[in-house]
C-alpha cells in the first residue's frame, strides 16, 4: 500500500510541475506580449523553459519507474 500512495504521489508531483511551468509560461507571455517585435527575446527565457522541459521529463521518469516497481512489488506480494 506505501508504494502505490508513493506512485500516486509521483504522479501528483508530475502534474504539479507541469501547471507550474505552464503558470510560468503564461507569465512570461503576459509580459512579453506588448513588446514582441520591439525588444529581442531574453535568452534567459529559453534557458528557463528548456529547464521546465527538463525539469518535467525527469519528473516523468521517476513517475513511471516508481509505479512499475510499485506494480512489480503488488503483483509478487499477492502471488
């Protein structure tokens, strides 16, 4: 049972991280949007989605690694 609340967890997280860079992403937006074609684009903005990006497709690892080690703990207990 501690596993799968620790697999729903992960996933919880994944989510988390994946509204907050969306939140992040419509910040910038909102900021940026009055003055696209008369400033150049901050080359920090690229730095940071490309850590969101990065931030996400490990959080979505550890999400599937920990609920197929949380399936595989299930199925050799029940068996």
């Amino acid at each position: 049972m501690k596993m799968v609340i620790l697999a729903i967890s992960a996933w919880v997280l994944t989510g988390v991280i994946a509204l907050l860079g969306v939140s992040a992403g419509s910040t910038f937006w909102f900021y940026m949007e009055p003055v696209i074609d008369t400033a150049p684009d901050p080359a920090s903005y690229y730095v940071a989605a490309a850590a969101g990006f990065v931030a996400l497709f490990l959080s979505s690892v550890v999400s599937v690694g920990v609920t197929v080690h949380a399936v595989r703990c299930n199925a050799s207990g029940k068996a």
